[in-house]
C-alpha cells in the first residue's frame, strides 16, 4: 500500500469519527454509495395524534422545586420553541398525563408501600368531600403543560381511591381484583368528580380517562398503587363511567385499556380473562363489547415493556397486533407507556441509570418499531422525571422533595426527533430503504400538509456514518437536526436532498418546508 494511500485511508478515518464534531458538510463525501431513501407520500398510513409523557411519580415532589428549577425541566419537555442558534429548547410533548393518586399518600407507611415516591395523594377526602389542594405540584406542571400549548391532557389512575377498594389499600391482596362491582358506581362517580374539579381549579379539561392501568398484573407487592383486573371488571367500570361522564355533561372520552404488554391485546396469551382486548372490548361479537359507549374513545391503548427484544421477534408482534386492529373499522392503536425494562433479551439492561447514547438508540428503535410496524398514532413515556438509579427518566433529578440537581438524558433529545416534529395531524407515508442496510438505519416519513412539511426521522445505528440520497419529495428548505454523543438535536443546515450525511450511533430528523 502506497504512503498516498494509507494517508487517504486515515484521513477517512478521521472523518468517520470526528465528522459529528463539524457538522454534515465535512462528511458528505466519505461515504462511496449513498443509500437511497425513497419517500412517497401518496401512499400513508396512520395519522399522529399525539406523543406523551406522564408526571408519575416525581413530579408530585418536584412540582414545589424553586421556581427557577420546576420551570428548567417543564421547558425541556413541553417546549416547541428555538433558542437563538435555532435549537430546539425542549422536545415538545403535545399530550400530558397526570396521574390521578389513591390515598396512599395520606396513610403514610401504614399504606404498605415503603417507598413515599410511589405512594400518590387523593382529592378525595375520608367523610367523601374534595379537596382540590390537593396534588398541588402535579397541578402546576399540568398548567405549565397547558402554557407551553400542550394540545391534549389525560387523567389515569393506577388504583381506586382506598376509601373504595376491598383492603382499603392503594395495592391489590393475592393477585385478586381489588375493587368489588358495588362500588363501580363510586369510583366512576370520583373519577367524574376528579375531572370536573380539575377543570374548576385549572380551566383544563382533561380530554381523556383511563381507569385501569396494567390490569394483567398481580400488584400485591406494595411496589406502588396498582390493581389486577379481568376483562369483565374493566368493562363493568368504563360502562359506570360512561353513564357518570355523560350525566355530568362532560367532553371527555374514555381510554382503555392500558395492556401491561402488547401480546395480551390481541392474544389470550398466559392470562385469558385479562388478554384478547382487542377483540373483548371492539368486536361486536365480543365478551365484553364497549363499542357502544359514546364516549368511548376509538383506540385500545398498550404498553410495549417486555415485547421489544429481539427486534425481529417484537416486529413480528407488532404487525400482528396492526392487523388485528385493521379488523376493527376505525379502530386505532396508542402505545400509551414505555421505558427501558428487564434485561431485553440481553440487548441492555433496565438497571443502571445511562444519560448516553446507548440507551437513546434503544429507544429510538422502540418508537420506530411501534410507529413503522405497530401503526401506532400516539406513542407516550412512562416516568418523564426520575429519581432513581434505572433507564426510565427522560430527565434525571435528585431524590430530594424540596431541591436538588437535575439533568436531561439522550432518551429525552432522542424522543424529540419524534415528538418535536412529528406534530399532531402528520400523516406517515411510505418510506423505502435497501433491505441490506437495515440492520445499520432505520428511516419513517410523514408529511404535514398544515405546516406544509415532511419529516423524516432517521436512526443510524451503526459505529459509522451514512451518506442518504432522498427521493420521492421537493423542498424549498431542509433544516437536520442531530441527536448523538455530543448533540442535542443540533440544528444543521442542508443545501441539497442528496448526500446528507447521517452521522454514527445517532437519531436525526430531517425537516423540510415546501
């Protein structure tokens, strides 16, 4: 090998790793064929309703930080604004879920669960009055959604308030139902009660409900409020708060069900009782048919934990789950929680707090997943504040009620190159990639016809970059923003749709105007 040539090999090298560091016009000739990415935008698929997080459990706590430090976290995860080098100051949720608490609060350790973070207060008071202070750091962050134009609020419980349930506890005895069908009438009639008072305190009304979370689960370790149900007890309670939402003259619909993991959507799986919800709750022929209800709404929400490992086997569960949905008309899917759970089939570990880029990309490739093979038109957080040593806070803070330090995590910038651009009303539309560089990049599209925009997100999961040529739109403006060891959706320019260099080990979005 000639010294000429070696020093070229070097040189590319270099670019390899250090292209991040100057941007996307030093890299643009390393890569020898650019992939094409071919988009056609008459060919869509579901339309985006809205990308979440919830305030469980932190926000209870950090809600009362000095104002300075409640309000630096509420803008890196409601804002859609850009600084003055034009990036992005947060990542823009456009729905907010506030957890609607038990009591357990209140009962202190005698309510069994040892950790107070876990434990969430009650509006509803022992002789049965309201009290609307109540929850009063989860209520600031919910108008603080609502100044940053947070399109869509909803309220979830994990448990009935304890005054209801059969152990007078905010967790289940035994893995059985902890709420008897006597008092469906009164846990509808609080959750009523709940929504309306929020609306009088906040002006917000809360467009959706979800009264069971996770019903699959046993919840009798007092980890946190939580409460095992069969398909019967789901459909016994949404048909009293239906009646009690309607009789209250109220806007908001219901959403269930909440599936603890996708398989029990449209599969008995190991629990037939509690599985086939899809089927259960949105055929007609259905055990347990809901589709009636007028304020139903018109989606069956999952969480994705435990069924995104490996890929293939999760892609697989996905389309699946999109096609029995297909049999339902109008019918829709929102995966309504997630984060970084169990050991994933050895890919990477729940345990272990990781503000890199590792778990970023994991993430990333979860939301494509559901997004791409799911059909999913709402994909939502679980925990958007953490306090604890695990991979599920899009940002991290102290354990510490009154102050403390927080910091943002690459899960937080990687899931903004979904929810900062993929705006509420986007239509996915057909994006191609050569089948033998999948494994190294993962592309979805969508088009915007309100903001006359395309969008095409980008996740590059390989150790170098990659040169994309895309086909099939015309755009007047590109602007590419970067997510990746040492960028927070950094904003780059791009003077051409072909030869854009999609740098290693990240997730990029290309946003172009018409």
């Amino acid at each position: 090998m000639s010294s000429n040539n070696t020093f070229q090999n070097s040189f590319k090298k270099w670019l390899l790793t250090g292209a991040l560091g100057l941007g996307f016009s030093a890299f643009a000739q390393a890569q020898q064929q650019p992939i094409l990415v071919k988009l056609n935008p008459q060919k869509t698929f579901q339309t985006i309703e809205h990308f979440g997080g919830s305030d469980a459990w932190a926000a209870q706590f950090v809600g009362n930080w000095p104002d300075a430090k409640r309000k630096a976290i509420s803008k890196l995860l409601f804002s859609q604004a850009l600084d003055k080098n034009g990036q992005p100051e947060g990542i823009g949720l456009s729905l907010w879920r506030f957890n609607v608490g038990a009591g357990s609060a209140e009962q202190g350790k005698e309510s069994g669960i040892k950790d107070e973070w876990r434990r969430a207060e009650s509006f509803l008071n022992n002789d049965g009055s309201y009290n609307w202070e109540k929850q009063a750091a989860q209520i600031w962050f919910l108008q603080e959604a609502k100044k940053y134009h947070v399109d869509k609020f909803l309220a979830f419980t994990n448990s009935p308030p304890v005054q209801f349930t059969n152990n007078k506890k905010a967790f289940a005895t035994d893995g059985k139902p902890n709420l008897a069908p006597e008092q469906y009438d009164n846990f509808a009639q609080f959750l009523t009660e709940v929504v309306k008072g929020v609306k009088q305190k906040t002006g917000i009304t809360f467009d959706y409900v979800s009264a069971t979370n996770e019903p699959q689960w046993d919840w009798s370790d007092g980890g946190q409020e939580g409460t095992p149900f069969d398909n019967e007890h789901i459909a016994g309670i949404n048909k009293a708060l239906s009646k009690k939402l309607l009789a209250a003259k109220l806007s908001t619909e219901i959403s269930i069900a909440e599936a603890g993991q996708l398989n029990y959507l449209y599969s008995p799986f190991n629990k037939p009782a509690r599985g086939s919800q899809i089927e259960d709750f949105f055929q007609k022929s259905g055990k347990y048919y809901l589709g009636e209800l007028p304020n139903l709404n018109k989606s069956i929400g999952g969480h994705s934990y435990f069924t995104t490992s490996p890929y293939k086997e999760a892609s697989q569960m996905r389309k699946q789950l999109a096609s029995t949905i297909a049999k339902v008309e109008g019918l829709h899917y929102w995966m309504t929680e997630y984060c970084i759970l169990g050991d994933n089939a050895g890919e990477i570990e729940g345990n272990g707090k990781d503000l890199g880029i590792n778990a970023a990309l994991y993430v990333a490739k979860v939301i494509h997943n559901d997004l791409v093979n799911g059909n999913a038109s709402a994909w939502h957080w679980w925990t958007s504040i953490s306090a604890y040593n695990y991979k599920d806070g899009l940002v991290y803070i102290d354990k510490n009620k009154t102050d403390g330090k927080y910091e943002d995590s690459k899960m937080l910038w990687a899931f903004g190159n979904f929810s900062r651009f993929v705006r509420p009303g986007a239509q996915r539309i057909e994006a191609d990639l050569a089948q033998e560089v999948s494994e190294k990049l993962s592309v979805s599209a969508y088009k915007d016809l309100k903001r006359k925009q395309t969008i095409v997100v980008l996740i590059n999961h390989s150790s170098e970059a990659l040169a994309i040529n895309l086909d099939g739109i015309k755009a007047k403006k590109t602007t590419v923003y970067q997510t990746a060891e040492n960028a927070n959706l950094q904003p780059v320019k791009v003077n051409k749709l072909s030869n854009i260099s999609i740098p290693a080990r990240s997730v990029v979005t290309l946003l172009s105007s018409n």
